[in-house]
C-alpha cells in the first residue's frame, strides 16, 4: 500500500457523513463549561487569569466602541487554540488545516471590520486607500494597489493558518515515518531521529498556540483602522 503523506489531512467521515462539524463542536464543550464552585481552585485562577490578560493586551490599541468586540475575538482565540491543540493528538483531524474553514472564519470577519468602517467613519476608512501627500500622477495607481492589499487580507489570514499547521503535520509525518523505518536497521540513526521528532513536536506546539493569537491580533489590527 503506497503512503500519501496529505491523506491525515482528508476530512474523514463516518457512513458518508463528514466528521469536521464534530471536530469543531468539540473544543467549545471544553472550553464553556460551568461550576458550582464558589471559591475557585487553582486551574479556574490561571484560566481566568490567562483570559484577562489576552483581553487587555488584545483591546490596549482599541478605543472603548472597540471594545464591543473583546468576547468575539477571546471566542474565537480559544476556538482556534483548542482545534490546534487538539489536532496535535494522536488519530485526531485538524480542521484548520482546511483552507476552506480559515477562509469561511477570516472572510466575515474582516469583512465586518470593513463595514463597521465605512458606517461610522466613512471618511477616514476610505483614507486609508490614499496615503496623504500623494503625488496627483500616483493617485490611480495607489488607489488600484491599497484595494487590491485591502481584498489581499482575509486570503493572508487564511493562508497563513493553512500553511504553518499543514507543514509542521508535515514534518511530524515524514520524521516520526524515518524514525520507525530506521529503527530496526540503524538505531542510532533513529535515536537522534526521534530526539528531532520530540523537539518538533514541542515546536509545533508552540506554533499552534502562536498562530491562533497572530490570527486573533491581526484582525484586532484590522479592527483598530475601522473604530
């Protein structure tokens, strides 16, 4: 049987129906959960802690109609960072390793940005297609390039998740393929091998925590043109 290193990132389905939607219900169970507790342990402090701070480092640059957006944007953090951090285990499925599910969270997202622009602050959103002082021979084509980059944004946003979490599953792949078929024949080989593989998948953990934060900031930064 020939092994296709991109079949981990199929969507797999159970009788025909597609898997993804499970995947992605699962993480916000995990994460909303309530209690009974009147005095909070330990791990409801840090929790609470960690929240508190993203949140005022994330709505420091936004002014206070900016602010309406700190429970949209803490969402959808703790959405992106479970889906990561759960499709990092063994015979699990990442969704966002899926264009199609970035593009379908970066495209209203950014759009809403854009729209909240154009109805409080027309003026200044569209300012931001001119930079001031233009010379008048430059103004068409500057025009035509801050659109297009404008239109370019959700498509970064989408891609960029796709890209990093597809290349680290990549090369957790390929790593932990060569550790397995050198061990019998050169087991020192392998040794290092693996000592990489422990080492990349640290690395990997560290980028799919990264990544759902830039993911949230650049759109916070998008924001912040638009409030």
């Amino acid at each position: 049987m020939n092994l296709n290193f991109f079949d981990q990132f199929l969507s797999p389905q159970m009788l025909g129906v597609p898997l993804i939607l499970l995947a992605m219900i699962i993480p916000p169970m995990l994460i909303f959960t309530t209690t009974n507790r009147l005095i909070p342990n330990r791990l409801i402090i840090i929790q609470s802690w960690v929240v508190f701070m993203f949140t005022k480092q994330l709505m420091l640059p936004l002014n206070k109609p900016g602010h309406k957006w700190a429970a949209i944007l803490l969402s959808l953090m703790l959405f992106l960072l479970s889906l990561n951090m759960l499709g990092l285990l063994p015979y699990t499925f990442t969704p966002t390793t899926q264009l199609s599910m970035n593009m379908g969270l970066a495209v209203p997202l950014w759009l809403a940005t854009v729209l909240v622009g154009l109805r409080n602050q027309p003026t200044v959103s569209l300012g931001h297609l001119l930079p001031e002082g233009t010379p008048t021979p430059l103004v068409p084509i500057l025009i035509i390039i801050e659109t297009i980059s404008l239109f370019i944004r959700p498509l970064a946003l989408g891609v960029r998740l796709t890209a990093n979490l597809t290349a680290g599953h990549l090369l957790i792949q390929l790593i932990s393929t060569a550790t397995f078929v050198l061990l019998p024949i050169m087991t020192t080989t392998a040794t290092l091998t693996l000592i990489v593989l422990l080492l990349l998948t640290g690395l990997e953990i560290a980028v799919a925590m990264i990544q759902a934060y830039v993911f949230t900031l650049l759109l916070s930064l998008y924001l912040q043109e638009n409030v």
